[in-house]
C-alpha cells in the first residue's frame, strides 16, 4: 500500500474516533470499509499504535464505555 492510501486511512481513524462516542476496534474497521480500506483487526491495532509512537496522538482505550478515545490536551486552553 502506497504511503498517502496509509496516511489517508490513519486520517479517517482519527476522524472516526473524534466524531464517535467511544467508537469500538469494529466500529472503526467498518468506518473504513466505507471509504473501501477492507482491513483486518489487526492492522488495525497498528495503525493505532503508530498513531500514538508515530505521530504522538494521545488515544485510548476506555474499558468501561468499550471503545476508543482522543485525549485532548488541557494545556493549550488555557490563556496565559
């Protein structure tokens, strides 16, 4: 796969998990299935462990809502 068809894909997992409450591993392959990336589970889990060593995303797993999360970073809100 060619370079910007994987950044395109890291692209709408993030898109996923910011528009979806705590979207599952599921519900994001099936996201991408839309947009014609037909990817297993474990590609999946991967791509998100590149995008958190990678590119520095803070995204989690919630155990209690069974799905995935974006941390935000509280410290560029405040106002100096």
């Amino acid at each position: 796969m060619s370079l910007t068809n994987k950044l395109k894909r890291l692209n709408l997992i993030i898109t996923k998990i910011e528009s979806s409450k705590y979207p599952s591993l599921q519900a994001i392959a099936d996201y991408l299935n839309k947009y014609d990336y037909d990817i297993v589970h474990r590609t999946l889990q991967r791509d998100i462990e590149e995008l958190r060593t990678e590119f520095n995303i803070v995204l989690e797993y919630d155990k209690k809502q069974k799905g995935y999360f974006i941390e935000k970073d509280n410290t560029t809100d405040t106002v100096i």
